[in-house]
C-alpha cells in the first residue's frame, strides 16, 4: 500500500503546503490532520482505500492509520507523523509500508512514531499551544483530542497549559487549497485529458439496445488503463432517466430515438475530472432533441464567457440562467417576459441546479462559495465546473415532442490571469460535432464486423 517515494518537486510543493498551512493558523496553534481509515464493505472485506484529501494534500501519504501534526516552533521539530511500522507480519499480509524511516526520509517528518503510540506522545506534543485546530467533522478525532487535553489539565499542578480553544481546520485548509498550484493544474489537466478519452470511447461504443452500465463499463475501462478511477461514480442515464439528477441505477436500455446522458470523470493522482456529455443514440438528434440541446450549449457557453478574475462567483449561474430562461420562452413551455421568468424563477422547473461547483482533490470540492454572506470573487487557480442543464419530465401539459429529453452539458474551467481554459476541451460539444463523431464511430464498427 505505501508509495515509496515522492520526487524532490513533490516533497517542495508538500512542504510548502504544511508551511502556509501554519503560517495561516499562526505560532500559538497546533494542528492534528488524521489519514482516512479503511472501510469495511462487508464482513472482512474492505472498500477499495481511498486518502483523506486534507491529509493527502500535506503528505502525499497514501496509507490509513496514519497522523500529522503540526507543532509551530517546536524546537524537536515541527512535523511529526505517526505511522504504521514495517513488522514482518504486516508486510506478509499487505506489503511493505512507509515505516518511521521513510515517514522521516520521504515524507519530510521531522520525527516519526508508531500510530498506537498516540495516547503517549500527543499530550506532550500539544502542551504549551493556545489553540488546537483539527477537522470538527471528524468526531472521533475529536473525542481522542478532548482527552489528551483531558490529560494536559490534570497535568496542570506541574505548569503545563493544555491549548484553551478549538479551531476548524476546514477554515484554513480548505482556503488555500482552493487556489491550485502549478502541479495541481498539471495533474488536473491530466485527469481531464484521460476523462475526456474515457468519454470519447464510452461514446464510440453507443448503440441500440446496449444498457447503461455497459457504457459505464467502456468509462471505467479507460479510467483504469490509467492507473485511475471513477472521481464519483458515473451517470449513464438514457431517455427520462436523464431528468433524475442524480441518476445512479444504470440498468437501463438504449432505445432508438433517445439521448443518453453520460456525466463522468476519472480520479487521476486523487485530482477529479468531471465531465457530462448527451449523445443522440442513433448518432442524430431529433429537431427537439436539437432545440433543446443548442439552448443549453448557448447557456454554457455564455457561462464560460462570464469567467474571469474578479467577477461574483455566481456569475456564470446569471449568464446561463438568462440563456436558458429566454430559450424556454422561444419554444413555448413557458410564458412572460424573460424579466418575470428570472425574478419568479420559473425557469426552475426546467433547469433546478446551480451551474456548477469547484474542482479539485474532491469532486464537490473545497472552499467557500460566499465570504461574508456575498459571493466571493473569481481568482487565478480556481477550478469550477460549468453545467447548465434542462430537464423536461413527461408531464401531460408538455408538448410531446419534448416530454422525457435530459441535457446537461459539464467542463471543468480553471480561471485564469486574463479569462477561462476549458480542461476537458477534448470531447465533442457542437451538434454538428457530436453527429459527425457519431457517425464515424458508427462506421468504425460496422468495418469491425
């Protein structure tokens, strides 16, 4: 399970990483950042192991059972880790693991103890500290730190001082890794290239009467092949299962005549991709079908046009809501001013969602969207993505032509010094595009037989 080494840029930017962390909290303040623990998935069979993003994004460390902590000023060090030891019983079972040595050699610890040492050394390394900041989310974690300052305090006749206050590591943390470095957006940008093949050939492979996880399977085929994994898992949602947002049964057929909705994205070195596409099954869209679609393209284009330093964060929402507010207007399934379909919102029966979210280590990533209960404005190193959507259910006062057609149409944006890069650039957007990718998938495989 342990990844032997890091290169010498890895182990600067993780570094540099811990090193902003702690300026942020400020000398007085210690920090505990738990690794994620293995899950079981069903009696003694784990789920596949995934890290911690907050405890990833200052080690690199992809091990369970492990612990960061941050000691400002300490003069033993500043960084410890515990990890699990190399003991000749674990490295039979699971391999060998990072060990006190690499914890210290690869990891940048400037001390390392084994993990069920804990109880012994945290007291010891928070005394002195006025404040403690760890992940309230994590309750156990907090429950183990309220009894090592449980400890501090009946230590106190001898002059120790427990650290007095609890502070959120969301707060700082999760505000610097909203802004991505040089080496985050290499990687992002690899994920989005290989999320973007894994659409590509899921697409290629799309036919009458295949089912919807034969495509999710064409998807994950790629993300593997990559030494990767589904960022979340994928939506294959063909006809009137494209309206359930969420859509996650993938179990039913393509038919002739219908859309197939595909959002996915692939887990490239833990960064996400996240990409959705809409794909005629016969490989041409119906005048509906097309309709609706050229709308929310519009709508997502004049979103990305919205991007750029500076701007309200809801921004690009406007300038998709407007798109698609007068576009439900033109085709008739809704009626007014395009003025009093905005202020009553009425465009939400069709189009619900936000029109996006940011991109990282998580796929519903950190950081917050308002500061200050205003929306907080765009900045070089962000990532977002960019999805409108309509959604028209099968409901009796629609006009049948346009009853059970789902569009949602996603790329991941990263803003930049003068405007927007669109990452997943590399998967057909247009009508004109996706019919003619189609078509030549299509005579690909009748060649094949």
């Amino acid at each position: 399970m342990s990844e032997s080494s890091l290169t010498q840029q890895d182990q600067a930017e993780y570094a540099r990483r811990r090193k902003r962390l702690m300026k942020a909290i400020g000398k007085r303040s210690a920090v505990v950042v738990p690794a994620a623990e293995e899950l079981i998935r069903n009696n003694d069979n784990h789920y596949p192991f995934r890290q911690s993003s907050d405890f990833h994004y200052l080690t690199g460390l992809n091990e369970p059972d492990a612990l960061l902590v941050l000691c400002p000023k300490r003069s033993e060090g500043e960084i410890v880790l515990f990890v699990q030891p190399n003991t000749p019983e674990k490295v039979r079972w699971d391999g060998p693991l990072t060990g006190l040595e690499d914890a210290c050699r690869v990891y940048g610890a400037d001390q390392a103890f084994p993990i069920d040492e804990i109880d012994d050394h945290l007291p010891e390394l928070l005394a002195g500290y006025e404040r403690l900041t760890l992940p309230f989310a994590n309750h156990e974690w907090m429950l183990r730190a309220l009894s090592w300052l449980d400890v501090l305090r009946q230590r106190g006749r001898s002059g120790i001082v427990p650290p007095q206050t609890l502070k959120d590591l969301a707060e700082p943390l999760h505000e610097l890794r909203l802004i991505k470095s040089p080496i985050e957006i290499s990687r992002m940008r690899r994920a989005a290239a290989i999320s973007a093949e894994a659409h590509r050939f899921a697409a290629s492979a799309i036919a009458e009467d295949m089912y919807e996880f034969e495509v999710a399977a064409h998807l994950q085929r790629v993300f593997y092949q990559h030494h990767g994994e589904a960022s979340f898992a994928p939506i294959v949602a063909t006809g009137a299962n494209a309206c359930i947002l969420h859509y996650r049964a993938n179990a039913a057929r393509l038919e002739s005549g219908q859309l197939v909705l595909v959002d996915a994205g692939a887990e490239i070195e833990h960064y996400a991709g996240d990409i959705t596409r809409v794909w005629p099954v016969d490989g041409i869209f119906t005048a509906a079908q097309r309709a609706v679609y050229e709308i929310v393209l519009n709508a997502q284009l004049a979103a990305i046009d919205a991007i750029q330093p500076g701007v309200p964060y809801n921004a690009p929402h406007l300038a998709a809501v407007r798109v698609i507010a007068q576009g439900l207007l033109d085709l008739g399934l809704l009626e007014g001013s395009i003025e009093s379909v905005i202020e009553s919102a009425t465009y939400k029966r069709f189009f619900m969602h936000n029109t996006g979210h940011w991109l990282g280590l998580d796929v519903h990533d950190v950081g917050r969207y308002k500061v200050d209960g205003e929306w907080r404005e765009l900045a070089p190193g962000m990532v977002l993505t960019v999805e409108p959507g309509i959604y028209i259910d099968q409901d009796v006062d629609i006009p049948e032509a346009y009853r059970g057609i789902g569009i949602r149409i996603e790329d991941d944006v990263l803003v930049t010094e003068t405007g927007a890069e669109v990452l997943t650039h590399g998967v057909p957007k247009t009508v004109a595009d996706i019919e003619s990718f189609m078509n030549r998938s299509t005579a690909g495989k009748a060649l094949d037989l």
